[in-house]
C-alpha cells in the first residue's frame, strides 16, 4: 500500500510539480480519491453471490448468467423476496382469504421464475439454491448480503421504473447501505 501510495505521489509531483504547495495538497487529495491503488485494481476473487428478485425484476439476462459462470462461486443464493407489508396491507384491508390469494399468486410466480432460472444454472453447470421469502424486501438484502460477496439485483426490484427513474428507489437505497460490490441489471 504504501509503495502504491508513492507512486501515486510521484504520477502528481511529475503532473503538477510546478503548481505552489497547497494548490499541490489539494490536487494531491482530489486525485488519490480517483487512482487505483494495487489492491483495488486485483480482481477480487468470488466466492459466494446473492441474487435478489421479486415480481418487479424481471428474467435475469443472459449476462448475468455469463458473469456468474466467469467467476463460478461455489456459493449462488437465488432468493425471490415477496413483500411482507403488502401482504400484510391486503389482509388489513380486503380480509385474510384475499392475502392468502396474493401470497399464493406470488409464490406461483417466484417458483415460475425460480424453475426457468434453475434451467438455466443447470445448462452452465451452476451450483446453486433458491427461496422464497416472505420479508420487507429492502431490509432482508441488506441483512443478507452480509453473508456474500456480490450482490446482484434488478434495477427495477421492489417497483417498476418509470420515465424519470430508470432505478427503483429501493435499489438506491440497498446500493447506499451496503459495503457489498453489487451488479446491476
């Protein structure tokens, strides 16, 4: 780290050396937050990868299945999150046999989705698993993500886009709360 932080140093000095000193500082400051140093540059080996969907997300492209046969992890989550508090929403107001309804729906569609994607894992020799979660969707990736090293989600998880926002808010939120690389799609 250290040699990497000279070099860095010097690629500056050479740069700006004829720039007064704390104009230096400064430009010093601003350009460490933009270089690489060694480690970061590294391709960071991935052992283990979350996949977060729900009814919002969509089919996972055929690049993510490319990038996840790349790295091959020996570990890939695949959980579809069915939002607890709309569940809850639809029992306080329409009555339990219509949450029950909802719930059945939505587990039909993940266990859909969950069979396509398990073609898929096993057409390019994946080893995975997957659930179906009843959770508050933003909360449970970020508590679960804790255990992996890549997070992958759709962009539009937890709602659908609009022409303002190509990114739900919820992704927002997860991508500011979580120390995780994440890919989106």
């Amino acid at each position: 780290m250290g040699e990497c932080m000279i070099n860095v140093n010097r690629l500056i000095l050479r740069k700006f050396r004829n720039i007064a000193g704390s104009r230096y500082e400064e430009i010093l400051k601003t350009y460490r937050e933009f270089l690489l140093t060694e480690e970061e540059m590294a391709i960071p080996r991935v052992e283990s990868v979350l996949v977060a969907l729900d009814r919002y997300s969509g089919e996972i492209p055929a690049q993510i299945f490319r990038l996840l046969e790349y790295y091959s992890p020996r570990k890939i989550a695949v959980i579809y999150v069915i939002d607890s508090s709309t569940c809850r929403l639809i029992r306080d107001t329409l009555g339990e046999e219509d949450a029950r309804k909802f719930r059945e729906r939505e587990r039909q569609l993940a266990n859909e989705l969950l069979a396509r994607i398990d073609a898929e894992m096993r057409e390019r020799g994946l080893n995975w698993s997957g659930d179906v979660v009843f959770a508050e969707k933003t909360e449970y990736v970020e508590g679960a993500v804790e255990k992996y090293d890549v997070l992958v989600i759709g962009k539009q998880y937890g709602s659908e886009s609009t022409k303002t926002h190509h990114i739900s808010p919820l992704v927002f939120r997860i991508v500011q709360n979580i120390s995780k690389p994440v890919v989106l799609y």
